[in-house]
C-alpha cells in the first residue's frame, strides 16, 4: 500500500506540473491541436492521418469544458498521470518491491518525451496509456495465469487501434517475444484468441472506412516515410534515442535490458528483451522516428528498477536516494527543452547553454527555435493577416471569398481564430481537408496563404499578393508567408479539387 501510494503522488505531481505549465506558460497551441479541433467538426469513422477515438473524445471534451488552452490539455495530462502510475505497477509486476516501483516512475516522469507528449493534445497521449496497458495486463496474464485476462487485453488493444495504429507494432513485438520464448504456449489459449477477436471486432468499423476511401492512411504513412521523416543513421538514432529518454536515465533502461537478458529473478520476462530488439529492428528498417520506440520504455525503467533495487538492497539507502536525486536532477535540467514554461528568449539562451541546437524530425529548416516549440507559434497572427486582408474586400468579394491553406496548420489556425472575424471556413489540400472537399469555395475570389505568384498564376486570371505573415519564432516555413487574394479560377473547382490531394 505505501508504494501505491507514493505512485500516487508522483502521478498526482506530474499532472500538476503540467497543469502550472499550460496556467503559467505554455507559448500557445500546437500545430496538431488545431487540426485536431477542426476534425470535431467532421465526426467519422477515420481521418487520413489518425483513427477516430482522440477525436471523438476531443469532441466530448470540447463540449463539456470548452476551446481554453487548459480545457484542451486536461485529458493529456491525466492520461500522463495514469502512464506514470501503471509504469510502476508494471514494476510490481516484474518482482520489484518500493523502491523498484517508485524508480520506475521517476525515470518515467522525467523523461523528455513523454513530458512532450503529455503536454499538448494528441492521439500519442492516448497511445503511450493504452500501450503501458497492454504490458501491464500482458504480465498479469504470466504472473496470475488468469487466462480470460485476455479479453481485457483485447478490449484495451482494440481500443488503441482505434486511436492509433502504432500499437500493432508493440503488439508484434510482444508477439514475437512470446513466440521465441516458454510463453508461446499462451497463444494457444481459447482466451487469447477471444480477445483477439473483440480487437478485430471493435475496429471493423474502421476498416470499413478504410475500404470505403481506397485505404489513405496507407497512403499517409508511405508518403510521410519518403518525402516527410528525415533520413538519420543507426548511431543517430540511438543518439536520439538516449536523448528523448534523458540520458540520466541510462542507467535505468540499460540495467533493464541487461537484466531481461542476464538476470535469474527476470528469467520469466526475458520474451521483454526479444520485444523490444524486434520492434527496434523495424523502425530502423523503416526510416522511423526515434520517438516511436517510447512506449515500450516503461517495461525497461521497470526492469531496471527491479535489478538496481536488487543490487543495492536496503543496507545501500544513500544509494538509492542518491540516485533518485540524481534522477530528478537531470528531469530538471532537461524539463525547459520539452515544457514551455520558461520565457521564449530565456529559453532560447537555455538551450544554448546546454549546447542545444534547433532541429526538427522533418525535412524543414529549424529557425530560432526547434520544430516542438515553433509549432506553437504564428497561428494567431496568421489569422489577423489573413482576417485584415479579407476586410479589405469589397461586401461582394467577401459573399464569394474562399481561403485556401496550403497544410492543415494553417487551415486549423484560420478555422479556429478566424471565428472571431467571421472569416469562412478554410479549405486545404492536407490530409482529411482534402476529404472535407471545397465546400462552398467557387475559385470566383480565393485568399491563399503561401506559395508563390508563379504557383497560382496559372490557376488564376489574375492574382496579387496582399500580405505577409510574420513570426520570428514559428516554422521556417510558416513565417515571412505570403498571402495573395486570386480572382476567376479558370477551370470548374470539381476539376482541380483533385490536383491539389497531398496525403503526408
């Protein structure tokens, strides 16, 4: 009990970290929150790019608490509270006593990627929840052979695919593990298959969307593996790899994985070890981001737990507080670089201290800031640029204005602030804004954000660029932007619709 309990409350003050990060700082809303809200408008079985349940439950959060920044972050950072919490049981699962569960979770809630994810409304939040789930529930199965626990299982996995397909790769993982391990036998069981069945069954659904639109999420994920992730080496993805999980915490993962593989007490759970070279295995084959190998961290900042409470026992309890500052120390250290609360100058002089460069994981030049941050910047102004030139309009350009964005960003910036100015809905080529079609755009008057006159003079009879919009710390590619007012599309919308599709 008095280790549930202090899980309690390092869970309890993850959540409340994040609570005084949106209050106090927070630099604004993200790229992907913007689109996220546009797509609760457009309620569906399936998006381009996501499944339908963060969408669904931003959709009821949206009703029951409203648009605020904070309102829009509450259901991440509980989620991130709740990771916190099952990485420690998963501990307990492993053997670990107090401390291994206790250290299990501060690696947890100091890691960098996860401080990320749970600080900004996304489908990872959900998906780094229903993933720690399904280890949880996978070691309960092994320790208590409760067998109809699969269907549990089941219904946890389903549900993860419903938000985000990324947990069939950790369930492959498993998977393999289990397959080249004494467990294999576990996949024979009736209730294994059962709950393999509800999987299927909660997303036909789904599927069917899937089929109905000609499969655009495969479109999507191959698209962004070509043309979006940046190509990096082996060694840099390891580098990258050690850096979003804190470096500090090294050795903790590192002592998991050498236990899986080396210690007696952890014999039952070296299929872990398997798993997780079978799923880092595929993401190097496929160009993935390091980021995607996060969710199967809790498993190792577990295991490590159980090997550094075993090697140090109580006799050694400066050691293990040691640690434990020194854990907490380099969350501190690493917290700016993931969480906005630090004045943007102030952090810029930060993480330029700790010799920090800008980067970004796609194909863009990083400006003053990195791609995490800058895509919290910029939106606000796009809309007032592209609100004062709308105003500029005659009454009857206005009735016939159309606004075009060039990706979902700025689409979901001109859709959400532009309420205000009573600007029409935009339209883009992105993603599921493609699927959302033209709507009542004629081409007769089109306000576009981005590109160049040479890009729409051929579409257009006549175009001229009327603004710019301006943010210093937004993406290379959202500042200094133009905005040009086109008239008299020549060819029918119906008929270049098609050409402007851009799945990635």
């Amino acid at each position: 009990m008095r280790a549930k309990r202090d899980l309690l409350i390092i869970s309890s003050a993850y959540v409340l970290a994040h609570f005084l990060t949106t209050l106090t700082g927070a630099y604004g809303i993200f790229r992907d929150e913007l689109y996220y809200i546009a797509c609760t408008n457009h309620l569906a079985w399936g998006y381009v790019d996501q499944p339908p349940f963060s969408i669904l439950m931003l959709a009821l959060n949206r009703v029951v608490f409203g648009d605020s920044l904070f309102a829009l972050r509450l259901l991440p950072a509980f989620c991130g509270g709740a990771f916190i919490f099952v990485t420690g049981l998963i501990a307990l699962e492993l053997g670990g006593g107090r401390f291994a569960q206790i250290l299990a979770a501060v690696s947890a809630a100091i890691t960098p990627v996860y401080l990320s994810i749970f600080n900004f409304y996304s489908m990872n939040s959900f998906d780094l929840l229903f993933c720690a789930l399904t280890l949880y529930l996978l070691l309960r199965i092994i320790n208590s052979g409760y067998e109809k626990l699969w269907l549990v299982f089941g219904m946890v996995v389903g549900i993860g695919l419903q938000n985000k397909l990324s947990i069939l790769f950790l369930c492959m993982g498993l998977g393999a593990g289990l397959l080249l391990s004494t467990h294999r036998r576990r996949l024979l069981s009736k209730w294994f298959w059962c709950g393999s069945a509800i999987a299927a069954v909660i997303n036909i659904p789904s599927l069917l969307w899937q089929v109905h639109y000609h499969w655009p999420t495969l479109e999507f994920m191959q698209n962004a593996t070509a043309h979006k992730n940046a190509q990096i080496s082996v060694a840099q993805f390891f580098v990258s790899v050690t850096m979003m999980m804190q470096p500090f915490n090294v050795l903790v993962w590192l002592a998991g994985l050498a236990g899986l593989l080396f210690s007696h007490k952890l014999r039952t759970y070296r299929f872990f070890f398997i798993s997780f070279a079978s799923v880092t295995l595929i993401f190097l084959l496929q160009n993935g981001k390091a980021y995607y190998l996060a969710p199967f961290f809790p498993a190792l900042f577990a295991a490590g737990g159980v090997v550094i409470e075993q090697i140090t026992s109580l006799k050694f309890k400066s050691v293990r507080i040691a640690l434990v500052s020194f854990l907490v120390i380099g969350g501190l250290i690493s917290a700016p670089l993931v969480l906005p609360f630090l004045p943007v100058e102030t952090y810029i002089r930060y993480a330029k201290f700790l010799g920090q460069q800008p980067r970004s994981e796609e194909r863009d030049r990083p400006g003053k800031l990195g791609q995490h941050y800058a895509d919290m910047f910029g939106w606000k102004e796009m809309a007032d640029t592209v609100a004062a030139v709308y105003e500029k309009l005659t009454p009857e350009e206005r009735s016939k204005c159309g606004i075009y964005a060039d990706n979902y960003g700025e689409a979901g910036a001109i859709d959400f602030f532009g309420r205000k100015y009573g600007l029409p809905p935009a339209i883009s080529g992105h993603n599921s804004y493609w699927m959302w079609g033209p709507g009542k755009a004629t081409g007769e008057v089109m306000i576009i954000i981005g590109g160049d006159l040479e890009d729409h003079q051929p579409y257009y009879q006549e175009c001229r660029q009327e603004a710019t919009i301006r943010n210093e710390y937004a993406r290379s590619f959202e500042t200094d932007l133009p905005v040009f007012v086109c008239h008299h599309l020549k060819e029918p919308v119906a008929k270049v619709w098609p050409q402007t599709r851009q799945f990635i």
